[in-house]
C-alpha cells in the first residue's frame, strides 16, 4: 500500500519521542514496519507501535528527518509506504518475555497487545522510559531497566533479561532496541537455551527487498526481517560488528 495520509494524532512520549497516528486501511502484522516519507525531507524506515485501522509510529527524533516529522502537526501530511517485513511469529500459549530497549519497546507493543508478555522496558533514565502505563494496560509483569538507577532496576536491560529469565521459565523472547543491547541479549539467550526472535535496523532505502542498501551477511533486513530469529543471528556475522553506510560501504559499528 503507497497512501498519502493525514497525521490523526500526536502524543508526547518523553523529551526526544512522540507517536504520531494516522487513519491507512489494511492489516499490519506485529513487528512489521512503514517507510514514512517526510515531504520535502526524506523517507524513513519506522516500526508500527499500533497495527489497527489506526496506525501508529513512535518516533526519537535524532537526525533530519525525525526532527521534521517532530515538527508536524494534525491535519499535516506524510507519505506512508508499506508495511513491509516478516514481523514477529507467536505461538499461542508460548511465554512471552518482550525485551524494549529505548524506543524500540515501541515496536513491541502491538505483540505485547495481541499476545502479552512479560515486559523489560530500558532506558538510560528515568526521563527516558516511555510508554509504561500502555504496556501495564497488556502485562502483570513489567520491570523497569535505567543506566543510571534513577527508575527500577540499575543497570541495562540485559543485565536484567538474565535475572529475570533465571527465576522465570519463558519460550521466546522478543527483543527491539539498539544494536548493542541485541548483540548481548542474543548471546544471554542462547546461554539459556532460550529461542529469540530479535527486530533489527539497518540503514534502508527502497525498504522491499530491491536495492540492497540494508543487506547484512546476504540478507536483506528489510524483506528477510527486520525480525530474525536466534539460530539466524548467530550465523550473521555483520551482526553487532558491521553495517552499510547510505553509500553502500561497510563500517564499523
Ligand atoms: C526497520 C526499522 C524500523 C525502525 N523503527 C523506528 C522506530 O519505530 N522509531 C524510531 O525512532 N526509529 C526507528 N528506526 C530508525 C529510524 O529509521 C532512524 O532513526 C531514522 O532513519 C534516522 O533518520 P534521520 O534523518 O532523523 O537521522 P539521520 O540524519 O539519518 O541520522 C542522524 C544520526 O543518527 C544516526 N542514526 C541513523 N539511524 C540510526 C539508527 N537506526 N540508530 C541509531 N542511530 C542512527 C546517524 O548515523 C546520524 O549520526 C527504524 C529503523 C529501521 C531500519
Ligand atoms: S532497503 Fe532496499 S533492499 Fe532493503
């Protein structure tokens, strides 16, 4: 689906996020994401925080185009592509633990509300968690991470995942979050011979599998993910180490 549509909604997440809602027919799996085109700025790859007939992104404004999508309004314009991806795959009655890291938790959401889960939400700081009271509406089992201890749980989320997943017997854990997090959050998984099914970001341009901007280790995150799961992850070796930059060349992470 290609529509232009009208920003429905606008909420304050923290100091740098906001979701933005807009009105596009259509099913949206879980985990699944849109290229959201900015007019006059640029399209961008952006995770659906809500999958109904009213979608959502959640957006950190970090660069250009997430800074003018920012600086929207209701009633303003964008460009929504998609959505695109596999998305996640749950099993009905799997335990669920769902692991967000920053704005990632945001990708989560719409598995947490279909399937619930038990959640991790971390962040830096306590001024950074966000969407905690949507994710207690769909889990009885929320623990909060901060960096800095200034909010539940100090340390990162993956210090955590380890503790709680040590006094918890879980099937899969879904994970969303920097890169970083995920390489450390894969590796405590497979430590405990528990499955993972992780969404990961590379730099994306045509967002379908076309262009090859976003391939790690031949895959293309973009059509073969963005969710993949741990047996995947652990043969890409790209993964935690390398990525492409927007002219194709490999950098370090
Ligand atoms: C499948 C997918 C889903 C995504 N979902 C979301 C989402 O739900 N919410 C959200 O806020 N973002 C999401 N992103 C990331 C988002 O697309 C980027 O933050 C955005 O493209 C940056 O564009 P920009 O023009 O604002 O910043 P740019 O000007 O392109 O970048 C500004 C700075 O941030 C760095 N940067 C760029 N992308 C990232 C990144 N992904 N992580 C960390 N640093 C980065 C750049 O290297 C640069 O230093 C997703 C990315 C992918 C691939
Ligand atoms: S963004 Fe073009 S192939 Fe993935």
């Amino acid at each position: 689906m290609n529509d232009i549509v009208r920003i429905a909604s606008c909420r304050k997440e923290s100091h740098d996020t906001k979701t933005f809602g807009f009105v596009m027919k259509g099913n949206a799996k879980a985990g699944q994401f849109v290229m959201v085109w900015i007019p006059g700025v640029d399209e961008i790859p952006m995770s659906l925080s809500s999958t109904g007939d009213t979608k959502c992104i959640t957006v950190k404004a970090i660069g250009d185009a997430t800074k003018a999508l920012h600086g929207l309004r209701v009633n303003d314009v964008i460009g929504i592509r998609g959505p695109y991806g596999n998305g996640f795959s749950l099993k009905k009655n799997q335990r669920v633990l769902a692991v967000g890291g920053g704005v990632g938790i945001s990708a989560l959401m719409p598995a947490i509300r279909a399937h619930g889960a038990d959640v991790i939400i971390g962040a830096r700081n306590k001024a950074e968690v966000i969407m905690e009271p949507e994710v207690r509406k769909y889990s009885n089992n929320v623990r909060i991470s901060t960096d800095d201890g200034s909010c539940g749980f100090k340390g990162n989320a993956v210090e955590l995942t380890k503790e709680v997943i040590s006094a918890n017997s879980y099937d899969l854990v879904i994970g969303c979050g920097p890169e970083i997090m995920l390489y450390h959050l894969h590796k405590a998984c497979v430590d405990s011979g528990i499955e993972c099914q992780l969404s990961l970001e590379r730099f994306m341009k045509c967002g379908a599998g076309l262009c090859g901007s976003c391939v790690m280790d031949g895959m293309r995150v973009c059509e073969d993910g963005p969710v993949f799961g741990g047996r995947q992850i652990t043969k890409l070796k790209e993964f935690g180490r390398i990525r492409l930059d927007p002219a194709g060349a490999k950098v370090k992470l």
